[in-house]
C-alpha cells in the first residue's frame, strides 16, 4: 500500500510539473522568426545592422523589448543576408535571456534583404484584406490609388510583349481561389510593387511573380498566373494539307486569330504563300508560319545541273544529273554523264550548284580518280 501510494505521489507531481510548464510556456512571450523581410539602407553604403524586431514578430513585453539585440549584419555593399533561426537562438542565449518566459519559433532561416534607395513608400491604415502598422506619417500615392496589382500586372505584360492592350486578351487563372483574388485586388497606391514576367514568349500560360514592400519592411512574394493571348492578321488553314502540297486561295486565307504560343513569325498576306508548298501537314484552323512554307525547290530529280568548282581564283564548270530534288543550301549527290563518276555540291540557285576545295581534300571532287568533273569551260 505503501508503495503504491508513493507511486501515485510521484505520478501526481510529474503531472503537476507537466502541466505548470505547459501553463509557462503559454503565458511566455513569443518571438517568431520571419520568412522574409526588407530592411533601408543606410547613407554612404555604411553596414546595416539587422535587429531581432527586424526578422522576427515580437509578442509581449519581454520579447518586444529585446528587439534592438543584433542577430546579423550586411557588409558594405551587402543586398541579402540569411539569419538563421540557430543564431538568433545563440544571440539571445549570449544576452542571458530567460528562456522560461520566452519562446522562440516560426521559419527556420529569415531572408534579409536590402530595400532599394527611396522605396520605403509610406502606407494608409488599411490595405485592401489586410492592416498595415507603421510608425511612420501614412501617405498615400493618389496617381495610383484606382490601380490594382491586376492592372500592374497587365501593364508588365503589354511592355514584355510589346503590344498595346487592345492586341493582348489577358485572364487570369486561378482567380477563384481566395489568396489569389486578394491579391489581384489589392490596391497598389500603398506600399512598393514589382512584377516579373516568368516566361520567355510572354504567351499562353505565363507565371508572373509579385514582391510588395511595405514601411515596416516586410517583403511578400506570390506567383500568379495569366493566360494570354495576342490578337492578329495572319494566314490560316482552311481545310488539312499533306506535306508538300500547294497553298492556294481554296486551302487558305487571312483570318483574324488569338495567338497563344510564340514559334515564330507568322504571315499576314495570300501573296506571300500562294503557289509555294507547305512544308509539313497542317491541320485545319492552323496559322500559317514562316517555318512552315517549304523553301523553292531549285533542284529537280534527273535535271542537268550546271556545276560550279572553285579552287581559290579558279573556276572550272561542268553539267551533271541530279540525282534528287535540292533547295538553297542543301548538298546533294550528282553523277557526271559521261564518266558516271558521283560527287557532292551545294545547291545555290535554280539548276546551279556549286563544289569548293574545302568540300574535297586535296582537291579530288570524285572518287580519287580526279575525273568526277568533265570540264567544259574555264574562268579565273
């Protein structure tokens, strides 16, 4: 009985324990270390000192008034310093804190960086979903104060793509989410906004990422996404071609289109395609590019082509077979009428070609014979 009594002694007190100390850690003040936040820099480009009120939020007295403790600092010429959660820890255990009546948590590193020189704009009460305090006299800047983070970002995208509005229809995805709506809708007349375009073309889905600064200089960031499309003129596809077959008035016209991807130029004119061929199969409704127009084909199979070989100022021509069909700048094979000997040349106009020393070390256009080329005139 004995026994059993001091056990339940014992249980009584460890629980006591447990729950004073859970009691204690709950009245504690509180310190939680930011993700990130934005500090100004100082005139002359002089260190910058980075604080525990500037990293973190203090809760209570205790914690609030630790704020000026130094937990970092940014060289000269310094833009961003990471302040570890370990450190802060360090720094306030080297001030002989009492860590009974105080508790530290939140990120594990807090990203640091240096505001730009005048973008600590000021801010009203109330931004849009959220409060703003400041110490600092509010100001608000009046050319902005219609403007939304919505038209900044449509600004950055007329600007990336170089088009006016009226040639750019821009939605947003995601707009039904919550967090992505408050953000579009914020006002940007309050703090200091950046927009950066995540995409290389500026079309389709484009992410956009947003920074906002605010007076007591913290930093948010969040990407957003915006579908967009470019209005314009150009040539389409009115019914399926094959490869190789011809443009003609009855398989294509000039439409106006949504452009959503950006492979290359396009065309805007019937002259520009009419009676050449297309270069791969086109689906109906396709835009017509530049890249898909096959090039003229200046070679036919079994034409005699007029063959030009040049070794420095000499000129030696001939005519030989082709022995497939050849556009500007392809090399094909071409046999000699008379010796039946093959050699190569480059294709470079309509039925000519022509074969330099550099395409025949030691100058052996042929086989190795040196009769692949039966010279009918001379040049220098």
């Amino acid at each position: 009985m004995k026994t059993f009594a001091l056990q339940n002694m014992r249980s009584l007190a460890f629980i006591s324990g447990f729950v004073l100390m859970m009691n204690n850690g709950l009245a504690a003040d509180s310190i939680r270390l930011l993700d990130q936040a934005g500090v100004p820099a100082n005139a002359g480009g002089t260190p910058v000192n980075i604080t525990l009120a500037d990293v973190a939020e203090l809760e209570g007295d205790y914690a609030e008034s630790l704020g000026d403790l130094v937990v970092g600092k940014l060289g000269d010429g310094g833009i961003e310093l990471s302040v570890q959660l370990a450190t802060v820890r360090r720094v306030l255990t080297e001030a002989q804190v009492n860590w009974a009546d105080l508790s530290l948590r939140g990120r594990s590193v807090c990203t640091v960086s240096v505001l730009p020189t005048g973008s600590a704009v000021q801010a009203v009460a109330i931004d849009n979903d959220r409060a703003v305090t400041t110490r600092e006299a509010l100001a608000i800047d009046q050319a902005n104060a219609g403007l939304t983070v919505s038209d900044l970002i449509i600004d950055e995208l007329m600007r990336f793509n170089d088009a006016a509005r009226d040639e750019l229809e821009i939605k947003f995805r995601g707009g039904v989410e919550a967090s992505d709506a408050a953000w579009l809708n914020r006002s940007i007349a309050v703090g200091r906004y950046e927009v950066d375009v995540l995409s290389r073309s500026g079309l389709g889905v484009v992410p956009v990422k947003v920074w906002r600064y605010d007076p007591a200089g913290t930093i948010e960031t969040v990407t957003l996404s915006a579908e967009v499309a470019r209005r314009a003129e150009a040539v389409v596809v009115l019914r399926q071609l094959r490869r190789g077959e011809a443009f003609t008035r009855e398989n294509v016209g000039v439409r106006s289109v949504l452009l959503t991807s950006n492979h290359g130029p396009t065309l805007d004119r019937l002259d520009l395609v009419i009676g050449q061929s297309s270069g791969k199969a086109l689906r109906e409704g396709a835009v017509v590019r530049v890249a898909d127009v096959a090039p003229d084909v200046l070679v036919r199979r079994g034409q005699l082509v007029t063959v030009s070989c040049v070794s420095g100022s000499l000129v030696v021509r001939t005519v030989a077979t082709a022995s497939k069909d050849g556009v500007a700048g392809d090399v094909i094979a071409l046999r000699n009428p008379e010796t039946r000997d093959v050699f190569f040349a480059t294709v470079t106009g309509k039925q000519t070609a022509t074969i330099t020393t550099a395409q025949f070390p030691g100058g052996d256009p042929g086989n190795g014979s040196g009769d692949a080329l039966a010279s009918t005139e001379i040049a220098r």
